[in-house]
C-alpha cells in the first residue's frame, strides 16, 4: 500500500506526512489494494469514474462531467491539500490512458481538480480543445494566489481550457472567474434573482464565457435558468418524470413488436417480409440500411425478404428493436433518454465473457436497450413485456430476478449516476475491477455519440 502511494506522490519524501494524508483518504475513499478483494464493501470506490451529461440551449448532451463524485469532492474541500492531491491523481489515472476527449468527437469532457492539482504531470494526457479542467475552490489565501496563477498558465501552456464551480458570489476570484471559459453555477444554493443577477454579471465582463446551471432538480429549475441566459444544464431533472409525456413517432410500434415476435419464434423470413411489407416506412428504412455504405453490400438490394436473409435473425432483431427508439418530436427527455439507453445497451453488450457476465453479447444488448423502454413510452415495463417475447434470461434481468444478466444491468444502471461506492458494489458483483468498468464506459458513450450523430446526418 506504501509503495502505491510513493508511485501516486512520487519519491520518499515525507513519507510520514504522506502515510498520514493517505490513511485519511481512505477513510473516505479507500483506493484498490494489490490484493483481490472478494467483499463489495471492500471494493475500491474512489476509481470508479461518474459521469452526467451536460445540455446546451438546444437540448442536445453537449458534453460530460467525469469525477469520482460530487458528495465526495465536497468533502475532499475540507480534508488537507495533500489527500486532494491523492484524489486527484486517483482519478486522472483512471480516465489519462482511455482518450476520453478524442472518443467523444465534438463534446467536451469536464474534469474536476482542485487547485493542488493544476500541474499534475498527467493533465497532458488531455492536451485538447474538448477537455476542461473545472476547480472547485474553498478558501483560498493571499499567499496561494500565486500558486493558483501558475498553475491556469501551465493549463493554458498544455492547450486546456479551464473553468470554476461557485456556488454565491466570489468577487475575491474575480481576475481568475473573468478569464475563466466555463462558469459553474451551483442553482440549489440560489433563489430565481440570485441566479439572474450572477448570470448578468459575468455576461457584462465576458460575452464569450460560458455559463453552467447545475444540480437542477425540476423542469421549472430548467427552465428559469433557460431564460436567464445559461448556456449548459446538469441535474437529476433530465432524466426526472417529471410532467412527462411519451414524443410521437413516425414508427409503428404494435407493428415492430409484432415482426420481434415473429423472429423470435421462428417464423420464416417470407412471413416476417409480409409483415413490413405492409408498413411503408418500416420498409424504407430497412432498405436505406441494408443498402447503407457501411453494410458494404456490392449491389442494391429492393426485396424485404433478400434484406433480412442478408442480416440474419440476430442482427435483424437488433437492428430493428433500435426502431423503438425512433422520435421524431423530442425534448431534451428524449434526446438523452435515447442516447442513455443506446449507451447502456453498448456498455451491457461489451460486458459479455468478462467476469461473471453472460457469455451472450447479444442478449446483453437487449436487456440494456429495453431496460429504458418503459420511460420512453411512459408505459409500465410489465405491459410492455407483454407485448415482445425475449428470451428468458432477459426478461428475468428486467424484471428484476436475480442472475448474472441482472447484476450487468445494475452496473450498467450504476455507472450512469450512482455514487462510487454503489459502482464499486455493482462492479464485485460482476466480478470487476474500476480499470475495466472506467474503460467499457467511456467506449460506450463513443459508439452512442457516433450512432446518434450519423442519424442526425442521415
């Protein structure tokens, strides 16, 4: 365990200070031992990476927030420089080896520091225009002004943008908040005036400084915040019931689960072809895909049933239960709802073979995909159970039965916006470790943003 922290901290010097500050951080987060730990409560915690999407103005996720979690960087404030640096360096050595800027395209990823950590060596690892380096400050000193100086120039140096999270007005900050290019506004701490009258403030200073609202909780929160100006929204309204209502589609439902029956069963491709054929939009999108570049096909295929032997049953029923994700009115609801479900479908699908997790990497998709239908379609999941046959193993996950195929569901439920510790819990359950999570995670918002951005194009 020593050796661990001499690696975080680098060298032997003041190792009785560092033995100290590393035993206080595990008593908050205890980092991974060498050894296999066999109890969920003893799992590491503070490896697992959290994410939350970021909106912009047009209700689109512009980005993502990666920290250890936000409860335990609020107690990190107040514990010694030296255990934030610990922190810190936990963290970046867990997101610094994925690439997690250039796997997200045009979206940025926001990072949380603390001012110790401003120069940390592995910063360079996200030498980018998508990565920001957002800190938290607490009290900050005169005689630590100059530090803090230093490290936004070797931020700048490096090609990182950087930005702050307050939570009341900071006019001692001021030179570092007025040159910042992200502001993060902490709404729970404020009332509707508040938030307006801060939001004028740093407009009048920087036209092109960008504002954050976070930890909104409703849709009302949403929306003042909408109307004062902010340019970015966090929070657990995004994925809050709130006055929800299901966006219309231009896809007959009924008619996709009754050919997912069909194929599921067995029945021949002659008689699901009869079935689409008589839904002129499933059949145009069936033949765009098919005929797509990226199916690679020599010639143009015109018959439902040449299509579907082309696809194979596996891949067909795929293919055409992402369908049930198709809107063509939505909200920031269904925007991040649908690129939830598609990145938990990934996550759950790269899952298979590794630790106790099923073999079947189709099954896996499946389960993470119609794990989110019931919010969709604001239905409940027994009726809408009722209306597809999957196979058991899946069924029983979204049902709730205990088995392999529910505890990657739980994981793939966890990392979305659970705490460390109930990732870490998911995580020994399915028997691995925070590298292995950290990394599935991060691949499987990519392959969502990809798929997502080439159905806006199309």
């Amino acid at each position: 365990m020593l050796n661990k922290l001499r690696g975080l901290m680098g060298g032997d010097s003041g190792e009785t200070a560092q033995q100290a500050a590393f035993q206080k951080l595990n008593s908050v987060a205890p980092l991974k031992s060498d050894k296999k730990e066999t109890s969920s409560s003893t799992q590491e915690a503070s490896s697992f990476v959290c994410r939350e999407a970021v909106l912009d103005r047009g209700e689109h996720i512009a980005g993502y927030e990666f920290a250890l979690g936000r409860e335990l960087q609020s107690r990190m404030l107040e514990k010694s420089a030296l255990i934030r640096r610990v922190y810190d360096d936990a963290m970046l050595r867990n997101l610094a080896p994925l690439g997690v800027s250039s796997l997200l395209g045009k979206r940025f990823a926001l990072i949380r520091l603390s001012l110790t950590s401003l120069q940390n060596p592995l910063l360079q690892a996200f030498s980018n225009q998508n990565a920001v380096v957002m800190v938290t400050p607490g009290d900050i000193a005169e005689s630590e002004l100059a530090g803090v100086r230093s490290g936004l120039q070797h931020l700048e140096k490096i090609g990182i943008r950087h930005g702050w999270t307050i939570d009341r007005p900071r006019p001692e900050l001021a030179e570092f908040l007025h040159n910042a290019d992200l502001i993060e506004i902490e709404s729970t701490k404020l009332d509707g005036i508040q938030l307006k009258t801060m939001s004028l403030e740093f407009r009048s200073h920087q036209s092109k400084q960008k504002l954050i609202a976070s930890e909104l909780q409703t849709s009302d929160d949403f929306n003042l915040c909408y109307h004062c100006g902010f340019d970015y929204f966090m929070g657990p309204f995004v994925s809050s019931r709130e006055n929800w209502h299901p966006a219309k589609s231009e896809i007959n439902r009924l008619r996709v689960f009754e050919a997912l029956n069909m194929i599921r069963s067995g029945a021949e491709f002659d008689a699901i072809a009869d079935c689409l054929r008589t839904d002129p939009i499933l059949t145009f999108k069936l033949l765009r895909y098919i005929n797509s570049p990226g199916i690679g096909l020599q010639q143009k295929i015109n018959e439902i049933s040449q299509a579907l032997m082309i696809l194979g049953r596996e891949r067909f029923y795929r293919w055409l239960s992402l369908l049930l994700f198709d809107f063509t009115q939505t909200g920031y609801r269904e925007l991040v709802l649908n690129e939830q479900s598609l990145t938990r479908a990934r996550f759950m699908e790269m899952l298979a073979g590794q630790g106790n997790a099923p073999a079947s990497a189709d099954q896996l998709f499946i389960t993470g995909l119609f794990s989110l239908l019931d919010v969709m379609l604001d239905r409940p999941l027994p009726e809408v159970l009722q209306q597809v046959t999957l196979p058991e193993a899946v069924a029983g996950a979204l049902k709730g039965e205990p088995g392999a195929m529910r505890d990657a569901l739980l994981l793939g439920m966890a990392v979305e916006s659970a705490t460390p510790e109930q990732i870490a819990a998911a995580a020994a359950q399915c028997d691995l470790d925070a590298t292995q999570v950290t990394g599935i995670m991060i691949e499987a918002l990519a392959w969502s943003q990809q798929i997502i951005s080439a159905g806006e194009q199309s």
